[in-house]
C-alpha cells in the first residue's frame, strides 16, 4: 500500500497547478465548553476560520506575478477556489478551500551560505461561506451558513 507524502499533493492557485515547497491549511475554530457555576454542561458555536500558507520558489512565483499583473497589484487579486489533491491509485485525499484571498508575507529572505532556492512566501484566509470542504465533506454546518449559501 502505497502512502501519502508531501509529493503526493497537486495544489491548484489562482486557478493554476503550483508546485509548493510547503503548503498549510489550518482551521481555527472558537467553539468552546459551557459551563454554569463552573461545572462543564455542554458547548458553544464559536466563530471559525481558516489561514492557509504556500512558500513556492521563484519560478512559481511567478504564476502569481501574471495573476497580480493582470489585477492591476498583488493587493488586488480577487478571492480564488484552492485545492490540495492526492491520489495514489488505492485512496484519494482532497482539501478544498474557497475564497482564499493571498497576501504575501516573507518577500525576500537571503541567506549566503544556503544551497536552497530562493523562495517566496504567501498567506491568505478563506473568505466564503462555502470555507472548507475535506473531502467532499463541509467543516461548517448547514445552521452555521443558513442564510449565507
């Protein structure tokens, strides 16, 4: 049985499939424990978002460039659809994330003494209801987007 890597993912952004260094999609959800008189007797609905990363060497980056040339910035690039996907023949994983709007975040690091590439790293948030689906699988409820999908 063959497992998964890192190499395993394809990743699509800004509607292209980017080779990543490193990608992280990380989900913070604020729901937390009720209590009355100090004693535990249930849960709250928190708030929930997602922060998603990608650190691509240059020539990757450059896929980005063309996508803040043609907005006009960086700053204006719209919120884009992004998915990790793997699949190995015997299981598939697929993350979906939705309204991702980027920001760079470490523009440049040099390090003189270092082989490795140089690279670019990108941040961003989910900003659509639609937030996460795991395969095939929504995080959020359909009570928590009533109204909003």
């Amino acid at each position: 049985m063959s497992l998964f890597t890192g190499r395993s993912f394809d990743v699509s952004l800004l509607g292209e499939l980017v080779h990543v260094k490193s990608a992280t999609a990380t989900i913070n959800d604020e729901s937390a424990v009720a209590t009355t008189r100090g004693v535990t007797n249930g849960y709250t609905d928190g708030k929930a978002t997602c922060d998603v990363e990608y650190e691509l060497d240059l020539s990757e980056f450059k896929k980005v460039q063309a996508a803040a040339r043609k907005a006009g910035s960086f700053r204006d690039i719209k919120p884009h659809d992004s998915m990790f996907y793997a699949n190995n023949g015997d299981d598939e994983d697929k993350i979906e994330l939705f309204g991702v709007k980027l920001l760079l975040a470490d523009l440049l690091s040099v390090d003189p003494d270092s082989a490795d590439k140089s690279t670019r790293k990108l941040k961003g948030f989910v900003t659509s209801p639609h937030f996460v689906r795991i395969n095939d699988i929504p995080y959020l409820s359909e009570n928590d987007t009533r109204g909003l999908v």
